[in-house]
C-alpha cells in the first residue's frame, strides 16, 4: 500500500491542495498514481483512509473517485473496492478534470433549498398545483421500470413543488439545480453505480409522503419530508464501495 503521506506538487498547485472541492483532491490523488506511488491495477485505500490521510470528508473522495473514474484512471468495482487502471490510462497526458459542484455536494444544496421550497408550498398552494403533483407522481408510478421516463416525472414533480410557492425565481433555481446535475458526467458515472429500480421505488414512497404533507398544508411535514427523501439519495449514493 502507498504512503499516501507523500504527495506531488507537480500537478497539484497550492491553490488546489486548499480547495474544499473535489477537484483539488483529485488532482493529488492522480499524482499519487500519475508518480508510479499507486501502480496499475492495485487497489486504493478505502475512502475511509483517503479522507483522514488528506485532512477531508468522505464525501470530497467520492466526488474525486468518481471524477478519476470518468476519466479512465480508476475503476470502481462495487463489493471489491477502488483500483488504478491501466498504466496508458492512468498517466495520460490529456488528463483533465472538470471544473465545478460536485454531485453530492449539489444533493445537499437541493436539501436545504428544497425544503424550505416544500414548507412554503404547503402553505401557498392551490387545487391547480396538487394536480400537477399528482400527475407527475402517477407518471413516476407509472413508470418506475424507465429510469428516464421517471427521471422525467421526478423533474416534473419537483418542479411543481415549486411552483406551488408562487414564486417563480425558486422554480428557475430548482431547474437550474436539477438541469446542471443531470448535464455533469459525474452525476452520469455515480448513477451508474448506485440509481437502481429499488431506489426508484423508495424515491416513489418519499413522494407520496412529501405530496400528502403539502395536500394538508402541513409545512413542517413537508419540510421534513423533502429532507428525509434527499438524504436517503445522499445516502445510496455514498453508501461504501466495500
């Protein structure tokens, strides 16, 4: 295993070691491999190890292990654990990584903004808006076996919760959280790994819970059923590779 007290300052510049996105991190962790510390085909640390070893969270690997793994530099082997790829991959010179939020990182945005969305819906909304929920939540039933026809109802749905508030600068900031996601190859890739049918179907009871609570104008229900259904996604979505 490698000393992963090491670190090269080739490729990561101070700028990056200090910053508190993913991006940074995986530039470290890339040098690490890129130097020959992590040869190819060797498994890595768990995030565990990665997290404490770099002085940052678990969810910062993840984000910095899947944007690795966008670009052919690890694979990740659910079950097994976290491995270099290939040398010719792994110390390709056209290695670059994107730029911006990381998945997780907009998941938990979307739970505090959302919430609060949810609690003023509750309170502002009018017949018009629960058949727009409802429709959107009988399209995600009806469609729970086709992740993009469910993807499509969930938008839907969310997006009519904020509407209900009235307020249309929340609408365009829920779509811009949703749209920006779903465009990033990192929300692709960790979808990959996690978005399953049984996901889908949870998602499906969080909901119905989150559009009962709205249907009785209860705003603490529903805010605290917005906040249960995205850390439930949060939670698949970094529960441990081994």
């Amino acid at each position: 295993m490698a000393d992963l007290s090491h670190t090269s300052t080739g490729r990561a510049a101070d700028a990056d070691t200090a910053d508190r996105s993913y991006v940074g991190l995986a530039n470290r962790i890339y040098d690490l491999i890129a130097a020959g510390d992590i040869g190819p085909r060797a498994r890595l640390p768990s995030e565990r190890t990665l997290a404490e070893r770099f002085g940052v969270s678990r969810t910062q690997v993840r984000e910095a292990i899947i944007a690795l793994e966008v670009q052919g530099v690890v694979e990740v082997r659910i079950g097994s654990g976290i491995y270099v790829a290939e040398a010719s991959q792994a110390r390709s010179a056209m290695f670059i990584l994107p730029r911006g939020l990381g998945p997780i990182e907009t998941l938990r945005a979307r739970a505090v903004i959302e919430s609060g969305i949810a609690a003023l819906a509750a309170t502002e909304r009018k017949d018009s808006d629960l058949d727009r929920l409802f429709a959107a939540l009988r399209a995600m039933r009806e469609n729970i076996d086709d992740k993009a026809a469910n993807e499509a109802a969930d938008r839907e749905f969310h997006l009519a919760i904020a509407r209900a508030t009235g307020n249309e600068m929340l609408r365009l900031v829920v779509a811009a959280m949703w749209d920006n996601s779903r465009a990033d190859p990192l929300w692709t890739k960790i979808e990959e790994h996690f978005h399953t049918p049984a996901l889908r179907a949870a998602s499906q009871d969080d909901h119905q819970r989150i559009f009962s609570a709205i249907m009785a104008r209860d705003a603490a229900s529903a805010r605290a059923s917005m906040q249960a259904h995205l850390a439930r996604v949060i939670g698949e979505f970094t529960q441990a590779w081994r």
